[in-house]
C-alpha cells in the first residue's frame, strides 16, 4: 500500500513564529544567527544553561529588570537600548562596576525578524558602550496577541568596591541633591510616538548608562552618600520613596530644576508635571554640600552630564516629605504619583 506524502508546512523566514520557541532547529537557528553573532563573547559562547564567571570582588551588586516599553522605537532609543541601560544603571546605583547581564525575550508569533534584529544590535552597542557583556539568555515565544510585539527582561552583576558605601541609610540633613540631567525627556519622547496622539516634538530619549559619570564620580569625590536613577513616577516619586525611606524632608528649588523648553511645552500641552514624567538617563546624588561643586564639575565634564543641577538639599531629618521653594518664597509639598500618567514607558 501507497501511503501518501505529507507535507511539512511551511513557515515564514521573515517574522517570528511558534517554531522558534519550540527548543528545536528554529530556535537553535535563531539563537545560531541572530543572537550570537550579536552577542558574541566568551562567557556566552560556553553555551551552556548558564554562564560560569569569574567575579573579582568580595561584594557584588545584583539587579533585575522589565522592559515592556510601546512603542518598540523612539526618538533617541528602543527597547533594546533601556533593556542595557536600565540595568546598568540600577548597578550603579549601588556603587557597582556593571560586569555582566543576561538577556531574556518573550516574542509574539509574528514579530518580523528585522525588527528583532534591529533590537539586538541596538542592546550590542548599549552593552559595547556600558562596557558590560551579555553573557546568558533565554527565548519563549506565545500566541499572536499574547504579546505587544516582544518584552525583554534583563539582569545583571557589578562589583562593589571595599571602600564604596552607598544606601539609603546615609543620607542625612545638610547633603546636596544633584541631578545629572533635564528631566522628562524620556517619558515625553515616548508620549509623542503613541498611536493617535497626534503629537510632534523633537525631543530625545535620554536613554543612556551612566558608566563614565559614575566611575569619575566615585573616583573623584571623597564621599557619595546615595545615588538613584529617576524612572518611573519621575523625579517626584523617586524623591518622595527616598524621603520615606530615609526618614528626612528634601526641599527643591524650583528655579534651579533642568527642563528643556520642548518638554515644558508639550507638558503644558498636555496638563503634565515634568516632575512626574519618566527618565531613563538621569541619576540623583546625594553627597554632603561641601563636595557639591567638586561633584557638579565632575559631572558636567560628561557629554551625558553637562546640564547638571544642584537642585536641592535635605532639610530635615525628622518629617519625611518632600517640598518644592517657589520663586517667591513659598512652599508646597510634592507628592507620590498617584495612578499611572505614562503606561509602558519602561
């Protein structure tokens, strides 16, 4: 008896498909020709279910991190780009030399496989510019519709040096509050790319890691006390979680605040507070006031730096709040975003 051929169905070599989740040929082809040649290096290419490293340090920071960002593309950045930056930058945050990272894809079936592309290489030139290699991975595909287009979850390990102590417990009345940067371009970059807006700007992403500004930092200055990346919730939020936490009252100076006339524009437009929008490629420092020149020329001596402010100091250490100096004297208490104003900036 004749048994009749049955043919294998086809399926498409230009976007993503169930296929390449399945652990089989198209998923070790996918790994074989899109991620590794990216990605390349030697801890990597162990391929193993992990990677074995070699960390020199008796301490080391450990951080892990979401990125669910719509649209794909921005002006000044894309996923791929806030998927290395943002954990780089949380490493910095606690006085760590970012070394490694893993880098996990959830894609949608029918993501085309340019774009995926084009945000590998985008997270190749972050990790290139952090100095960091991206040492693990992992690849799940679900269903069309399950997923915006691909989410990627980054984590990552630095070494903290001996000498370096950076933490909320440090922080105290008399420090100076720097801010390495104009605040909201991120969030305001985002908005403007979001189906049915309507809106233009030319306003960047500040996407970036702080690598060389917190290394020169660090180095150059003999006593950091805390350092936090302002993401979601914006500059207000992150203030007010430190204030909590810290147990001490942090007064702005309204004047001395760094918002780029296009993002107070569009923020006026649209009824925001560029104290509440999301940024990505800024960092507050808190260090005692004696050293806040010293800091502010360390700095501003960065490309990433150069409009940095000294836009406040801790006041109190008794009432956690945080309080905005107007022009003419007065005084207003600046609260904890409440609520979402800018879903899926991250």
């Amino acid at each position: 008896m004749n048994i009749p051929d049955c043919p294998i169905p086809t399926q498409p070599n230009d976007c993503i498909t169930l296929a390449h989740g399945g652990g089989g040929r198209m998923t070790g082809r996918l790994i074989e020709t899109l991620f590794y040649p990216a990605f390349a290096n030697r801890w990597l290419e162990q391929a193993h279910d992990g990677a074995t490293l070699t960390v020199p340090a008796p301490r080391i920071a450990f951080s892990t991190d979401s990125f669910v960002v719509s649209p794909l593309f921005f002006p000044g950045g894309s996923i791929g780009d806030l998927a290395v930056n943002g954990t780089v930058n949380d490493l910095l945050c606690c006085g760590a030399k970012p070394l490694y990272l893993s880098a996990a894809f959830i894609l949608e079936e029918g993501l085309p496989l340019d774009t995926l592309r084009q945000v590998v290489q985008a997270m190749h030139r972050a990790a290139a510019h952090a100095g960091v290699s991206i040492v693990t991975g992992d690849t799940k595909v679900v269903e069309h519709g399950k997923c915006d287009g691909l989410y990627i979850n980054t984590s990552g390990i630095g070494v903290v040096p001996g000498n370096i102590e950076i933490g909320l417990h440090r922080v105290k009345k008399g420090d100076a509050v720097i801010v390495t940067g104009p605040i909201g371009n991120h969030g305001v970059s985002v908005l403007s790319t979001r189906e049915g807006l309507g809106f233009e700007t030319s306003v960047q992403s500040d996407t970036a890691a702080l690598t060389q500004i917190v290394s020169n930092l660090l180095a150059g200055v003999p006593d950091v006390h805390m350092l936090r990346d302002p993401t979601r919730g914006g500059l207000s939020s992150t203030l007010n979680e430190i204030a909590e936490e810290a147990g001490v009252t942090i007064t702005l100076d309204k004047e001395a605040l760094p918002i780029e006339a296009p993002v107070q524009a569009a923020c006026n437009l649209l009824g925001l507070d560029p104290l509440y929008v999301a940024n990505e490629g800024i960092m507050l420092v808190f260090l005692p006031d004696e050293y806040a020149e010293q800091a502010l020329h360390i700095i501003r001596n960065d490309p990433h730096g150069s409009k940095a402010s000294l836009i406040g100091h801790v006041t109190d250490d008794r009432h956690p709040e945080v309080l905005l100096q107007l022009a003419l004297g007065q005084t207003r208490v600046i609260d904890m975003l409440s609520g979402e104003q800018l879903p899926r900036i991250c």
